[in-house]
C-alpha cells in the first residue's frame, strides 16, 4: 500500500521507516528543506538505534521516499499520516498550528477519498477541529475520513516498538478507514505480535495521553517514595524492587532519579491536565504529579549545594544531557534545568554526552563539551550524572578518582552500588538512598 507521513521527526520518521520495511511504499515529507536533503544524503536529522539502516535498506529497494511537498504526498497515497509537532503552547496546551496546516494543504490539494490519520499526540477531540479545517478548504466534493492512531514509541527503542508493538490503537468512525488502517498493520502485527484495538476517535485521542500520564504518576511516586526513604533510613532500589514483583504493579517507571522529561511526559502530562480544567474537571492527582516532577529537581540541586557549600567558581562535570539514554533528544531534559541554575551560581561546568550534545548546545552554544568521560571530569569538585548512558555505568571509578580534585558524586540515576563506592572513597550522594 502507498503511505504518506508527515513530519520527519522522531514518530515521522520512524514511523515511515518501518512501514517501509513492512513492505509499503512511503513518501516521507517534512518542510525543512535541510532535513529532506540531510535524509536524500542518508543522514539522519536524529538518532536513533538502527534507523540509519532500516532508511537505507528501504531507500535502496525504491519504497522509501523523501520530499518536501504535501501537494505530493496527497497525489501519492490513499493514506496520510499527520506526524508533525505539537508543541506546547503560550498557556501550555498544545499547539495545533502544524496539524492545522497540513489538514489545510491536504484539503487543498484532495480530489480523490484520503484518510488523514493523527499520529502525533493530540488533545481528544482534534479530529472534530481536524475535519472543519478540511471540510473548510476542499476544493471539490471529496470523501474523506479523520482517524487516530496515537503512538506508543519509545525514544532508544523505537525501531523494536514499531516492528514489535504490544497494542495497536486506531479510533475510526467508518469500516472503511478502520479497514485500511489494518491492512497497513497487518504486515506488522504478523510478524511483531500484537493486539489491533478499534474504538472511537476521541478514545483513541484519550488512550495516549492517559498512558503518558499514568507513566509520569508512577515515577513521580516512586521519587516521592525515595525521599520518604531517605528520611527513614530505607533503600528506595529495594522498595521498588518489592513493589515490582507485584504483578499488579509491574517494576517498569519505578526508578527514583531526577525526574521525567522528554518530549511526551511533560507536554502529555499538561496536555491532559487543561483538557480536564477545559471539561470542568480538576485533575488534582496529575497537578501534583507535576508538582513532584518540578521539586524532583529541586531536591537534587539541595544536595549539590550542600556538598559543595559555595557552588560559585567549583567545576562540575555533567555526565549527560539528553533526558534519557540512546536518544539525542534534550527537550525538557533534567540539564535545561541543572545547567542554567549552576550557571547562575557561577559554577564551571563541563559536559560530556556521546550523542545529545548538538542538539543542547543549539540551546547553551557556551557550555563546553567534550568527547571523553574522564577528559570532563578532569579536576572537577564534583560529578553529576544526569543520564544512565552505559558508559557511565561501566567507567573506571579507580581512573575517574584520579583525575578529579575531590571524589563526590551526585548521581540523579542510581547507577552505582552506595556501598562499593564509597569503599572506594567518593563521597557519593544518589536518590531514596543512604
């Protein structure tokens, strides 16, 4: 089947990708001409494991294209993907602009049935606004159907959630859209497993957006855990652990840190809370799920500057910049937090990210960054870990002492064993730890 997305970006893309290696022809559009040529040259505009080599794969066998026009992708296939960003806005809702505009040129560009499938995250009832705009500006009495097919990707391992999905969730309101949505998944769910759900529309808007919420509750429970712990003299790694095996309860999203971030948890999170203030609802649990996450924050900082006394002229290491790991991605990352406070308290900082530097230094172009773990860490008074990244997880605590003016950790990931560490003589602080 012929597939058009659009939007190159973490979902877009992968998205396309992999549909194209399922066996369908995909035209992939974007409106950054830069990302289009970047990808007509087999670079990636972003970082994710094994992507290079699906695109490339696919890119050669003829069923993966690129362009910069939706005049094209409307031509090209029954079915539009709408993968574009949706940003929060000025009060914090979504932003709606892009989902807007390709809506529009898709209309005006119809003359033939298309189903325009929401892919990127939106607010339930955006497929009513979504069939306005195109009933608004098509210019020929066309059949058309609005579906949502909400994405469950996760950012390091989204080539495996794609191809290898627990759920597939499509809202349609016609047997004939539901139908197409099938047939592209069917390919997938073949070979990957799965479980195809169709239900209504706004359920389906819904479905991910209480997913991300009810994940971000989790880790904002586990982080208020882990100061409880703290105070009572516990081990927050062996709460979770007993809480996990609790089938009910399941030990994914129970690691007390730093805090949530990314592009889905924080927007999502939000999102979810104005729709419910919008319906006369008020979400008080999911305010103070953000209430946790802010303080989460905060509650690091306050050991950093417990430690340290006098933050001003220290050097401080950050091991990682990207909000988790295997993944470039910097949006809402615990760093845009830590690195600007330390800076206004007139720290030195270095940074060490093995992919998620360029896309912060676009944001702080003045932090310097380096290549090498102990090259940032050299002659620092304190290392913070900001990112459970594997080579931090397997680093030469023997070598990285050396090569630091004073051994103290404060570690916003939990990676090292308290015990064994401190044997080795860091001062080390983490999170629901003593």
């Amino acid at each position: 089947m012929k597939i058009s997305v659009v939007g190159t970006g973490y979902v877009g893309l992968v998205t396309g990708a992999c549909f194209s290696d399922a066996g369908h022809e995909v035209l992939c559009i974007d409106n950054d001409p830069k990302k289009i040529d970047l990808l007509h040259k087999g670079v990636m505009p972003i970082y994710e494991p094994g992507l290079d080599e699906i695109v490339a794969r696919n890119v050669k066998a003829g069923r993966l294209k690129f362009s910069t026009s939706i005049a094209e992708g409307t031509a090209f296939a029954e079915v539009i993907f709408i993968a574009v960003g949706t940003p929060p806005g000025v009060g914090g809702e979504a932003n709606m602009t892009y989902v807007e505009q390709v809506g529009r040129q898709v209309a005006e560009h119809m003359t033939s049935y298309r189903l325009l499938v929401e892919k990127s995250t939106v607010p339930a009832k955006t497929s009513e606004y979504l069939k306005r705009t195109v009933l608004k500006y098509l210019r020929e009495d066309t059949d058309f159907d609005v579906a949502s097919n909400p994405e469950f990707l996760r950012e390091g391992t989204a080539i495996e959630d794609a191809t290898h999905p627990d759920r597939i969730v499509v809202g349609v309101e016609s047997q004939r859209a539901g139908d197409l949505l099938e047939e592209i998944y069917r390919p997938i769910l073949k070979k990957g497993g799965g479980q195809f759900l169709r239900m209504s529309v706004t359920s389906a808007e819904l479905t991910k957006h209480a997913s991300n919420s009810f994940l971000a509750m989790k880790i904002s429970y586990i982080n208020a855990v882990a100061r409880i712990c703290e105070l009572a003299g516990a081990d927050v790694q062996q709460v979770a652990k007993g809480m996990g095996l609790d089938p009910r309860i399941g030990p994914r999203f129970l690691s007390a840190g730093v805090g949530y971030g990314g592009s889905c948890f924080p927007k999502d999170v939000d999102a979810f809370v104005r729709l419910a203030d919008a319906l006369g609802h008020d979400f008080k649990l999911l305010k103070e799920v953000q209430q946790i996450n802010k303080t989460q924050r905060e509650y690091v900082m306050k050991k950093i500057k417990q430690e340290l006394w006098v933050v001003q002229d220290k050097t401080i290491a950050i091991f990682g910049l990207a909000f988790k790991p295997e993944t470039d991605d910097v949006r809402e990352a615990p760093s845009l937090y830590f690195v600007p406070k330390l800076q206004e308290m007139k720290a030195k900082l270095r940074a060490w990210d093995p992919v998620g530097e360029g896309k912060f230094k676009e944001i702080h172009p003045e932090l310097e960054c380096v290549q090498d773990l102990y090259e940032c860490a050299k002659d620092a008074d304190l290392v913070l870990i900001l990112t459970e990244w594997d080579a931090v997880r397997k680093i030469d605590l023997k070598k990285l002492k050396e090569v630091m003016a004073c051994p103290v950790i404060v570690d916003g990931r939990n990676i090292f064993n308290p015990e064994e560490i401190r044997a080795l003589g860091f001062t080390y602080h983490s999170v629901g730890r003593n």
